[in-house]
C-alpha cells in the first residue's frame, strides 16, 4: 500500500476518507493532455497533471475501516485483466467540469469498471449509478460554463498500467488527491 506518512498521520479513527478508485494515465498521456489543457481551456481552473485520471467509482467519505475492503475490492476486480486502452472521443461540459470523453476500444475499461462497482456494492461501501459508467478525464473545473468547443487533442492508444485508490482531499485550491494503494494490470 502507497500511503504518505503526511496522510497517515493526519487520518484518526473518527475521520473519514473520500474515496475514489480510477484509473492513473501514463506520464506521455498525461504530458500531452497538460499541453492542450494549457493551449485549448479557458474560463475555469484547469485540472493540474498529476490530477489528471479515469474514475472507476466514487465512494465519497468513508471510515478509516473501509480502505482494506476497497482495497481489496480493487484488486479482486483488477486481478488478470489487461490493460485498458482509450482513445479521446470529444470534449464535453457539465454543469461545473469540464471533460474529455473517451473510446473504450476494447471494453476492458467497462469490463474492470463494472466489476470493482458490483464488489463494493456487494461489500456495502457504494451505491451504483442509475447511468452507464462514462469513460472521461476531467480537465476543467469552473462555477459558471464557459461553454468551449475546443478541438480535442489527438491522443489515441491510452493504456493505463495500473488502477489506484485515492483519497481526495477538499481545499479552497480545489481537490487535492494522494494515491493509497496502486494495483498493477496485465500487459495490453
């Protein structure tokens, strides 16, 4: 388990975690989605780098207690799959982000999404969502739509090697996350 000594030492048994599981892009993929964040997006705060990633599921505050199970929960549901590949498919705007849609080319994407979500419902640590699981990173985050229509970076071929579980924390520099634990996926 990944967990920094400054995480760990700020989380006591009454504290709770916000959780999400997700996907961590490659550095190359991240390098070149900064460049077009910097040169496409306006009107908002842009999501930094190290920030950049494809949710699996979020958990929202949780117990200390229930880290192991979504741990756990992440690598039962990553165990033997290979690794997702992702194409950029547009950029589209909710009402407060900002994001980039993406292809599941093979549906590994789906297939790993849909397994952690069925363990932790299961485990009773989440609700699933009435709405399919939407492959997306978001890169904009904004309290009035600037309403953009940039024209998405060609990035294709999009292969996460591993999945992660993070804490997010709130700031009044937005969310901030750290890596708990990290759980590699098969070749792609």
């Amino acid at each position: 388990m990944i967990l920094a000594a400054s995480d760990a030492a700020s989380v006591t048994g009454s504290d709770r975690l916000r959780l999400f599981c997700a996907f961590r892009l490659p550095a190359g993929a991240v390098g070149e989605l900064a460049a077009w964040q910097a040169a496409s997006l306006a009107g908002g705060r842009l999501v930094a780098p190290d920030d950049l990633h494809v949710t699996l599921a979020f958990l929202g505050a949780r117990p200390p207690g229930d880290l192991p199970r979504v741990a756990e929960a992440l690598r039962e549901a990553a165990a033997g799959s290979a690794r997702p590949r992702f194409g950029v498919r547009g950029y589209r705007e909710t009402r407060s982000v900002g994001m980039l849609t993406l292809e599941d080319e093979d549906g590994r994407g789906a297939a790993i999404a849909g397994r952690l979500q069925a363990l932790l419902e299961e485990r009773g640590l989440y609700r699933a969502e009435a709405r399919p699981w939407l492959a997306h990173v978001t890169v904009l985050r904004f309290r009035e739509r600037p309403h953009l229509r940039p024209a998405p970076p060609a990035l294709a071929n999009i292969c996460p090697s591993d999945a992660s579980v993070f804490l997010s924390r709130l700031s009044p520099r937005g969310a901030e996350y750290s890596v708990l634990e990290s759980v590699a996926l098969g070749g792609g």
